[in-house]
C-alpha cells in the first residue's frame, strides 16, 4: 500500500507489500527495451564478421548484399516474434513460444541445447573478443599471449555476472549506458568512411559484383556470419515479464532498433571498404582497428575500448536474458526447481545465472572464435524456424485467440521457409560443426524421457537431489515467485 502500512487477509495474516513480494517486476520500458535489443546485437559482430561474410561471399557487392539481406531477414524474424511476444506473454524467448506451438519436446530440446552448448558458446566468442580489443593494443604489432586473452575475457564474464546477480535495475542501466557508448563507436566508423566514399574513394566498389570466386556450398556460411552479427533480436523475448505494456514495447523497440541497426551496419561494411582493399580486409584480423589506423589516425587508440565496450554490451544482455528462459523452464517442470526461484532481496534469477556461469567460463578457455559462430548457427536458427512454423501452426488452430500485434502471414512464411533453407544447406557447407551441434541437441531426447516424461529417477537419487536442492536454496537465499506474472 502506498502509506507502508499492511492490511490483514483473512486468516488474521499480514498481506506483504508490493515491495516485500518475491517477485521478477516489470521495469523495463520503451527506451531501455530498445537500448536492450541494439545493445545486445550490435556486440563483436560488427567488428568480426566483416572478414567471414567477405571470404565466404567472394565479392564485395555482394558481401553488401548478404549484410542487407540478413538486416532484412532478422527485422522479420523481429517482427514474427513481437507477434510471438505479444500472444503469449510468458518470458522464456524461444522455450516458451515452443512449449505452446508444438508441444513439450522441441522446447526441452531448445531449453538443453542452450544450457548445454548455445549459451556458453555464443558467450565465450563475445567475452574472447572483447578480451582481443582490450589486450591487443598493448602488444601491438606481436600477438598478444593466447592464456592473457582468455585471464581477460573470464575477467570480464565474471563482471557481467555479477552485476546481473547483484540488481536488475543495475544490468538494465549498464545495457543503457554501453548502448550508447558502442553507437558511438559506430558513428566514429560511419561518418569518415561517407566522407572518404564522397571524396571518390570508390576503387573497392569498382567490378564489387565478381562471382568467380563465389561457390554455393559457402554462400550460407557468408548469411551464418552476417546473421550472427545481428543476432540478439530475440533477446527482449526472453524477458517479457520483465517488460512495462509489452503489447506496444515490444513490436514498437523491435521495429526501431532493428532498422537503426540494419542502416548502421551497412554503412559501417562501406566505410571498411573506403579504407581498405578486399585483401587488406581479409588479412586484418581487427577489422575495426585496421580501419581506425588508415582513417582516424588521431583516434586511432580510442577504437579497441569502444570495440571492447561494445562486446561487453552485447555480453551483458545475453547473461541478462537467457537465464531466464532457464528461470521459465524450472516453472514449468522442465529443469530442477531451485532455477525457477528469485533472491529474495535482489529480486534476481540468482541460481540461473550461476548455473551458467562455470558452463560459460569452460566454453572461453576452450573454444575459437570462427568455429564457435558456425558451430552454435545451425541449432539456434533451426529452433528459430521452428518457433515460427509453430507461430504458423497455431494460427491455424486457434484462429480466435487473441494477438494484439499481427505479422502478415507472407512475412512469418517467407521467414520460416528462408531460416530452413540457410540450416539444410550448412549441413552441407560445414558438416563437422553444424553435425556436432545436431548431435548434442538430439542428446537431450533420452534426457527428456528419463527425468521428465517419465520421471523414472531411483528414489534414493530423488531424495539426494532434493536435499542438495533445499541446502542451496538456504545457502542462496532464494524462493519461488509468491504472484503470477504473466
């Protein structure tokens, strides 16, 4: 109640206040729901993916292309899940929209492969690049020691995480801040690369549409590296509960910040070509500071901490969002209980962000970066087809339930068929990782059976498991949800 006094139910009980409750509260408005999305895609992949979708494409035209079709294509994968988001209004991103299209299975199956390999890979390639910027410069022109890069990019996940355990209102106002820090970045990238393009600096356009050395078989790896630079426009999805007036938030800082990204970045790949050639490009492994050292020379040490900042901005929204698609699956009966509890000071998804964090630092002390962006593509693009083709299906079933904000069905279809497309035809393009990634995702089907269709655990086992359960609800200091949020 407003004057902090309590009321009584009617068992004599003392009714806590809005305040006391344990609950994840809507805090995130318009402004800091865009912030989140631009915050979150525009991460290392500006400053990464420039090379993979140049190598893999052939040309510069048509690298151009590829980064204006995956704008394209990403702001309608955007807008079929603002549809998504707003006709069922459950946070969990991906897990839920399965859950409630095609049933149970594919979402564990999305739930397993996101605790087990999507989440700490796509984590660990951030925190290593960010770690690159930040080290690099002070080894410049050796290479900087391997184990120094992977100390900081743990360093750096570690800092995430905490601010992530320690407040919501915190994390929220970190992705703010970095948002537009790393705009700026991008401004900085823009604006002398339009004045180098008016001044005639057009030799890397000349021929830009040469195929000779396109192939087929790679052109998706070309999409898988554009895409993965502007992927995060499912993350607000993730966290829908958390939104204020998520039936206009949603659709309204989707449509803003995926078209203001979309400009941004092909801006940005022209003015990379202003300044260097396709095969200086191809030969720089920090596109950004090769960039900054032929164009911006005054400012050319200023480049790294923005690439840096940016990358951490990006890490903070995933840390921020995909726990609690972990948080949805606990409630709904799908992973241990513990992980669908809330600290009951911090108002913070505690043991989901924990449950991650050592999964995350093992993937960084391990992996490279390249193989990483191939290796977690096919799984995470197959389960996004997947959620639009149920989007797809439940229209057609339920023809009357309500959806505030509507995509027309030639966009949800063109969407799902291309998102299909791009994930059969890497089979063929890189059979190794994207058959890795099938492989771990198909393991969590015996998981399902066992510990949840059936339940067939031995009693001895459950009891163990729940002690554990109750002594690290003590030790975190962590509960259930005492109201419904959704």
């Amino acid at each position: 109640m407003m004057d902090g006094t309590r009321r009584r139910t009617e068992d004599g009980e003392e009714e806590k206040t809005e305040d006391e409750v344990v609950q994840l509260r809507r805090e995130i408005g318009l402004l800091p729901a865009a912030c989140f999305i631009v915050g979150t895609v525009v991460g290392s992949g500006i400053f990464i993916a420039p090379k993979g979708v140049l190598v893999n494409s052939g040309s510069v035209g048509l690298s151009l292309l590829v980064w204006l079709l995956c704008g394209v294509l990403s702001l309608c994968g955007a807008l079929c899940y603002a549809e998504l988001g707003t006709t069922f209004t459950k946070s969990g991103g991906h897990y839920t929209y399965l859950l409630e299209t095609l049933g149970p299975l594919p979402a564990f199956l999305r739930l397993w492969s996101e605790c087990l390999f999507i989440r700490p890979a796509v984590t660990s390639y951030v925190s290593l690049a960010f770690a690159r910027y930040v080290v690099e410069p002070f080894y410049a022109p050796c290479v900087a020691p391997m184990v120094l890069i992977k100390l900081v990019s743990i360093l750096g996940l570690t800092f995430v995480v905490a601010i992530n355990c320690w407040s919501v209102t915190m994390a929220s106002r970190t992705q703010i801040t970095l948002t537009f820090v790393k705009m700026f970045a991008l401004v900085l990238i823009i604006v002398p690369g339009v004045v180098a393009l008016a001044k005639g600096k057009t030799e890397s356009f000349q021929n830009g549409f040469e195929v000779d050395a396109l192939t087929l078989h790679r052109l998706p790896l070309a999409f898988y590296n554009g895409l993965y630079a502007y992927g995060g426009w499912f993350y607000l999805n993730y966290i829908t509960e958390e939104v204020i007036n998520p039936n206009r938030n949603i659709p309204l800082a989707i449509i803003f910040s995926m078209v203001t990204v979309t400009v941004c970045y092909v801006l940005v790949n022209v003015a990379y070509f202003t300044a260097m050639t396709p095969a200086e490009l191809l030969l720089s492994d920090a596109v950004a500071v090769t960039f900054a050292n032929r164009a911006l020379q005054g400012m050319a040490s200023v480049i790294p901490f923005l690439v840096a900042v940016s990358c951490l901005g990006a890490l903070n929204g995933g840390i921020f969002s995909s726990p609690r698609m972990l948080f949805v699956g606990a409630r709904e009966g799908h992973w241990p209980p513990i992980f669908s509890m809330i600290h009951i000071r911090r108002r913070t998804p505690l043991p989901a962000v924990l449950f991650l964090y050592p999964l995350m630092v093992l993937m960084s002390t391990t992996g490279e970066i390249y193989e990483l962006i191939n290796f977690v593509s096919f799984s995470r693009w197959l389960f996004i087809a997947m959620a639009t083709l149920g989007l797809i299906i439940h229209r057609r079933r339920f023809p009357d339930h309500l959806r505030p904000f509507q995509v027309p069905l030639a966009v949800v279809g063109t969407f799902t068929a291309v998102c299909f497309f791009i994930v059969g035809l890497s089979l063929y393009s890189d059979p190794w990782n994207t058959g890795i990634s099938c492989a771990l995702t198909l393991t969590g089907i015996p998981v399902y059976y066992v510990t949840v269709y059936r339940y067939c655990l031995p009693r001895w086992l459950r009891r163990i498991f729940d002690y554990f359960s109750k002594q690290l609800q003590i030790l975190l200091e962590v509960s259930q949800q005492e109201v419904k949020t959704f």
